[in-house]
C-alpha cells in the first residue's frame, strides 16, 4: 500500500495571552509577546492508502489541531506534512461562511476546491439531498443549529470524493438517522480503501470503524498502532483518570500545561 500522509517532526506552538492588548504586541513585536504553548510536539506518523486511523486522547489533547494540519487548514510552526491526493475535512461548520446560505456555501467550498461551475451544478442536488435540511438550503447558515452545520459540511465533503478524508466529532451531532446515513458513506469510503482519519469520545465508533489509532496526551503521540492494542491501554488511562478526585485533575492538567509550556528536545 502506498504511503498518502507524512508527517515529520511536526510541533504546533501557540502564544497565550491574558489581554487583548497583548495579542497587538505579539504582532508587533519581532519574537512575539505571551507565554509559548505548544499545542502538539514531536509528531512523526505515517499513514498508507486505506488506513483508517483513530485520533483519541482527552480535551486539550491535539486532536482537533493535528486534524486542522492534516487538513491543510493550518500550517505547523516545525516539521514537514506530505498528503498525496485531496484532502476534506469534515467537522462542525467547517468552511462554512455564516453569512451565505447553504447553497451559496456549496458553490463557495466547491469552488475553493477547484471545481468548476458545471461541475457544481452537476454534484449540488447529491449535496441537498444527503444534508437533507429542507427549505434551510436557502437561508443563511447563521440561522442553522449546530447539527444542520454538520449535515451540510459532511454532504459536502463526502460528495467531491476525497482521497483523504479528515472526520472532527461530526457524527456526534445530528439525528440518529443521518448519523447512521454518514456511517454507510463511511464504510464505502473505507472499501474504496481511502485513507480516513477519524477523531471521536465515543470508543465504540472508533472499534466498530477504526484499524488503527493515535493516542495523543496533551500534544505528543502516547501510543500508535492497531485498536486492539492502543485503545484498551487508553481505557486504562481513562479509568484511572475519572477516578481521581477534582483536585488531582487539576494538578495533573496543571502539570502537563507546564510542559507544554516548553518545547522538547528528542
């Protein structure tokens, strides 16, 4: 199988501020104004044509920005990516101008996408169809819940056939319906043996559709490798971290923000 997605190397680093006033000096200045925080370190994987990899780890992990790298949608601060085919990301209003209606977004994504406008025309009624919000299609998207969003990133995305295909919680929100509807697509994606990286809480969409998995704790890659190894080992930590008290949560959060205060050396 060949190899469609290298990462190498890859850090994240995030200035915090305190004030708005020192988000204008970290533009100002030269190096920067706030305290550095690295939101991923370290990050090395590959992954092959029809790998269908977990993103799993608690909040604050680097989930959804190693999603955002992958996708395209930002750049890392250090390291390499390489992504041979298109890539779509597929998250809550991903891409989506709140001011445009639904129809006006197909038009805009896809042509962002290198679609021509014949193109569109021809995938537009698969996309209504799939998102299935009604007369919403005509309104502008501020006016959507917050599952519509989805309905019509996922259309969207699933419809202009990626070679890639990056899923951030957007099957957590929606009807049952749709969600088993997103997971048929999913599955004849998986057959046509494209490469899908999935990122969800729930372990059981990750076993029923996942081969692989990250396990990320805050910013590094704790574990990769098939489910049936790295999730029962993320369970543990999970276990283990519920059962704490809130003071030790918070001194365990507190102790590993520290460390991504810092860059590490490998």
């Amino acid at each position: 199988m060949s190899q469609t997605v290298i990462v190498k190397d890859v850090y994240k680093k995030y200035k915090m501020h305190s004030k708005p006033s020192e988000k204008l000096l970290d533009v100002i200045l030269p190096g920067g104004y706030g305290e550095d925080f690295y939101a991923l370190q370290d990050i090395s994987f590959t992954a092959k044509r029809g790998d269908v990899i977990g993103l799993v780890g608690v909040n604050g992990s680097g989930k959804s920005t190693l999603s955002n790298i992958i996708a395209g949608v930002i750049p890392p601060t250090m390291g390499t990516i390489e992504t041979i085919g298109q890539t779509s990301l597929i998250a809550i209003s991903s891409g989506l101008n709140n001011q445009l209606t639904g129809r006006e977004n197909i038009e805009l994504k896809c042509l962002m996408l290198g679609f021509s406008k014949k193109e569109i025309k021809e995938m537009e009624p698969e996309i209504i169809d799939f998102a299935d919000i009604g007369k919403f299609i005509d309104q502008p998207v501020k006016k959507y819940s917050s599952g519509m969003k989805s309905r019509l990133g996922f259309a969207i995305s699933v419809t202009v056939n990626p070679d890639i295909l990056v899923i951030d919680e957007a099957l957590s929100v929606g009807d049952q319906a749709f969600a088993q509807k997103s997971k048929n697509k999913m599955f004849e994606f998986k057959e046509k043996g494209k490469t899908i990286f999935f990122v969800s809480h729930s372990m059981g969409q990750i076993k029923e559709f996942c081969e692989k998995a990250i396990w990320l704790e805050y910013g590094e890659i704790k574990q990769y490798g098939p489910v049936s190894e790295v999730i029962p080992e993320y369970e543990k930590f999970l276990k283990k971290y519920k059962s704490m008290t809130a003071a030790e949560q918070k001194k365990f959060r507190e102790e590993v923000i520290s460390k991504q205060s810092k860059m590490i050396a490998k």
